[in-house]
C-alpha cells in the first residue's frame, strides 16, 4: 500500500477545484473514499479547509496531474523527494537521567537499595538510580565521603525511579537468585502418608516414638483341658 498525502482532505479539496480528475483517482491518491471526495466536490464535506497544492509541496508534479487527466484509469503516483533524509542512527540508551536537584539523594537511595534489597546487581541499581559502580561501592563499603551523614530513602519516594521499574529489577534479581531450600523447623506436623507408614523390618531404629503392640503366646488347647481337669479332680476331693 504506498503513502498518501501528508494532508489528505487539503490535498482533496485542491485537486477537486483545479484539475478534472475523476473521483475515483482523487481519492485513490488521497486514501479517502470517492464518495467523501463526491461530499467535498458538493460542499458537504470539508468546509471550511483551505485547499493544498500538491505541486508546490512536492507530492505531484504537473506532468502526472495531466497524465491522469488524459487517462481516467491512470493511478496517480507520489512525486519522488529529491533530498535524502540520512537514516537516523540508532544511538545507544545510556544511563538514566537524574535532576540536579536530586542528585545529592542518590546516595541515600543506594544505601536504601542495598539494605533492602541486597539480591539487585549493581548494574541494576545503576539503571535505577542513575549512578556509577564507583559510588554504589563506596556506599557498600561504607567510604563514601558523605557516609556519616547517609539515611537510607525510597529511590520511589525520591523521584529518582518508578515502582514499576523497581518492581521489575526486584522480580528479574529474584528469578536470577538460586533457589535455597528452607532449613527444616523443629516442631512441624509430619505428613500423613508417612506417620501412617509402616516401618521396614530391617531398620533397627525405624519408629522408635510409637510403642509395639505386645505379642501373644501361643494358646495351647491341650494344655488348657489338662489344667481344667486337675481343677476338677481337687474340687471333687475336697467335696469329700
């Protein structure tokens, strides 16, 4: 799809009062439909705006004007510019700009950003507050010139950097940040899967808190009707 007019409905209204193009090719050029370009011809659309002359701007010339006049089914074609804008460089994005009024509050914001986030690199801190690794060392390291006299400030509250950028710097430091494990709590409630297990038979000391049940001797039936006779046999001599 090519470019249109830099001022379509200017550019419409001038090409409507000085050529005899058909309504199809103007708004072809122009990007706008014919029957808006019909509306401006009657007077119904665009009152008011002052034509644009397309030559004198440089977006046609005279001989494509004629060109399409000659020929109903010729598509108007943007006048090629004759001076070359140099493509503009990409420069890279540098550190982030601080106030001059605020610029004696950056230490206390490293000092803040240190203590309460001690997981931010220094590159990140840089980009917060817009200060050198020479400065956030000589905070951490408590030789700056001015250490006796540092508080530690919100870089947010400051207005040396926003909450989303924190945020962000905070949730990228803790994604970076090895995992390390809680150490176990004494006191915790073991899960039911394994208070409820059985112990294997060949772990000597495999749940010593739980007392075992007592085991039974065997009964013997023999036994128990020798001793119930013996009873009876001395219940019946002393009977006489």
């Amino acid at each position: 799809m090519s470019q249109g007019p830099l001022m379509p409905k200017a550019t419409a209204v001038w090409l409507v009062e000085n050529t005899s193009l058909s309504f199809e090719q103007i708004a072809d050029f122009c990007k706008l439909h014919p029957l808006e370009v019909k509306g401006i011809a009657d007077g119904e659309v665009a009152a008011g705006i002052k034509g644009l002359d397309p030559i004198t701007s440089g977006q046609l010339t005279r001989e494509e004007i004629e060109t399409a006049q000659a020929d109903s089914t010729h598509h108007l074609r943007m006048a090629e510019s004759r001076v070359k804008l140099p493509e503009p460089k990409r420069t890279k994005k540098g550190p982030r700009y601080t106030p001059v009024s605020r610029r004696h509050d950056r230490p206390n914001a490293i000092l803040w950003l240190v203590r309460n986030h001690p997981e931010l690199k220094d590159a990140q801190i840089m980009r917060l507050v817009g200060t050198t690794k020479t400065t956030i060392q000589q905070v951490r390291e408590r030789t700056h010139w001015n250490s006796a006299s540092l508080s530690p400030m919100d870089p947010v509250t400051l207005g040396l950097a926003s909450q989303i950028d924190l945020d962000f710097e905070v949730q990228r430091a803790a994604k970076d940040r090895p995992h390390v494990e809680a150490p176990d709590a004494g006191g915790t409630l073991m899960p039911a899967e394994v208070s409820t297990a059985q112990p294997a038979r060949d772990e000597p000391f495999a749940d010593m808190s739980r007392p075992k049940p007592v085991q039974e001797d065997a009964i013997d039936v023999n036994s128990v009707f020798a001793k119930l006779k013996q009873l009876k046999q001395e219940n019946d001599e002393g009977e006489e």
